[in-house]
C-alpha cells in the first residue's frame, strides 16, 4: 500500500458485485460493502446502495457528486477502476480512492499488516 494511505483507515468502502473480490468500476458499483476498524482488523459494518453514475458510454455528473457524497464517511474507497472525476469529487471530501484488483479479505488483510509496520507497499 502506498506510503500516502491513512495508516489505518477507520472506514473502508468496497465496490464489489460478488461480495468476495474487489471487482466493480466505482462508477457502476450498484453497491459498496463498508468495512470498520476493529481489534481483528476489519469487519463488515453494512451494504450500502451504490448510486451508479456511469450508465453504458455516459457519466452522469449531479449523480457522481452523489455517489462521493454517499462514501463521504469513510476514511478509503477501493474499486476495481476508478476514474479521475471520481477521485477528485472523492478527495474533496477527504476520501482516498484506489483502484485494486484483489479479494476484499486480502485488501483488508493488507490495510491491517501495513497499520502493523506503519509503512509498506500495497
């Protein structure tokens, strides 16, 4: 994980279709999995509706402000793609997107050894 990531984000926001892989572009994410910081690690807080700003060809830019401000709460947004739209209307909120390819356990797996060191490589 980068060396710019929060050292241990409290709240992380999934886009995922199967619940098991980071797999969904955040602008056609039709959900997001929100994860908190526990003792263990993470654990699943809620399945939040996505707002899917990103129809076919078009994106829709009233409703991409809504999806940032949907997430808005959370400390990491990780998506399978994420364009730049997205991460500006995101960091204006304080949020840092990332787009991974990796199963969410791994992702999460990783947040928490890297808290562990304090820095590493994502």
């Amino acid at each position: 994980m980068a060396d710019f990531l929060p050292s241990f984000p409290a709240r992380v926001a999934v886009a995922s279709k199967d619940g098991f892989s980071i797999d969904e572009c955040f602008g056609r994410a039709g959900q997001y999995r929100i994860y908190e910081a526990c003792a263990e690690g993470y654990r699943l807080a809620e399945i939040r509706p996505g707002i899917m700003p990103c129809r076919q060809q078009c994106r829709d830019d009233a409703a991409m402000t809504r999806a940032a401000d949907l997430l808005a709460d959370c400390d990491l947004v990780l998506a399978g793609r994420i364009g730049p739209q997205a991460l500006r209307q995101l960091k204006k909120r304080g949020v840092l997107g990332l787009a991974v390819n990796l199963k969410i356990g791994d992702a999460l797996e990783r947040l928490r050894r890297r808290d562990a060191r304090s820095k590493g490589a994502f």
